[in-house]
C-alpha cells in the first residue's frame, strides 16, 4: 500500500515557535493536546500528517466546511502552494528556514483524494495567517 506522507511540520514549525519558549512542567496544555492530525483519505493510498499548535482548533472554527471547494480547485490551488514552498525551502538565505524546513512531495498526476487536498490546502491558509506569509503574492486567504 503506498502511502504519501505529507509532513508540512513535523519538527520544523513547532520547533521553531517553541526555541524561545522554556517548559516549566511536563504536563500537556489544551493547546498541545490534539495539535497532530494525521488524515486517511478513503478515496485513495495517502495519508497527511500536519503536526502544528493551533491548526486543528483554526481548522475546526475557521476553515470553510468540506465541499465548499471542488477537488479540482483545491489541486490547483495546492500545487502553486507546494511549487512556491518547495522554492523557498531550497532558499534559505532568503527566507526563514524555521518556517520553510521540508520539501513536500506533491505531485499533479496523483489523486491524492478530496481528504488530503483538502487538509493541505486548509493548512497553507493556516500557516500564511499565522506567520504572515504570502506564498502566491496578491492577498492572503482570509480564512
């Protein structure tokens, strides 16, 4: 069975807000608590596995709902976002590479399943708000 692990942030993003920051206890937060979604899309092989603090809570109160966006325009719109992360990842004289750590594995002749686009898409919406990036130029999505 193939599966296609997508770590947007494993330890890159949740290290990087975390350098600064000393744990006093070893007990977990609410914030840390269900901070790891892992997606097994049914239409396909694939799996997604995001690891940040505060996406499943934005994800869950912010993000528009499942099928407000058509499979088709969420490939798209994902495949801009991983060509421009994946630049910027290999650029990191240029931009901070405690945000730009991992290359993604995406690629446009693969069905990844409405799931995985879904979850990846949501996520480079989070992820441009939160740190205020600009992946495509223009706006930033408002979600």
């Amino acid at each position: 069975m193939k599966h296609l692990i997508l770590i947007v942030v494993i330890f890159s993003i949740a290290y990087s807000c975390g350098v600064n920051k000393q744990l006093t206890s070893n007990t977990k937060t609410s914030a840390q608590i269900g901070d790891t979604i892992t997606i097994n899309s049914d239409d396909s092989d694939y799996e997604i596995h995001i690891i940040e603090p505060g996406f499943n809570s934005w994800l869950l109160t912010r993000a528009q709902p499942k099928g407000y966006y058509s499979q088709q325009y969420l490939e798209t719109k994902n495949m801009f976002y991983v060509t421009t992360w994946n630049s910027r990842v290999l650029q990191p004289q240029r931009f901070n590479p405690n945000l730009y750590e991992m290359q993604i594995d995406y690629k446009a002749n693969i069905d990844y399943g409405y799931d995985v686009n879904y979850q990846l898409y949501n996520y480079f919406v989070y992820f441009q708000n939160r740190y205020k990036q600009n992946l495509l130029g223009g706006r930033i999505p408002p979600n």
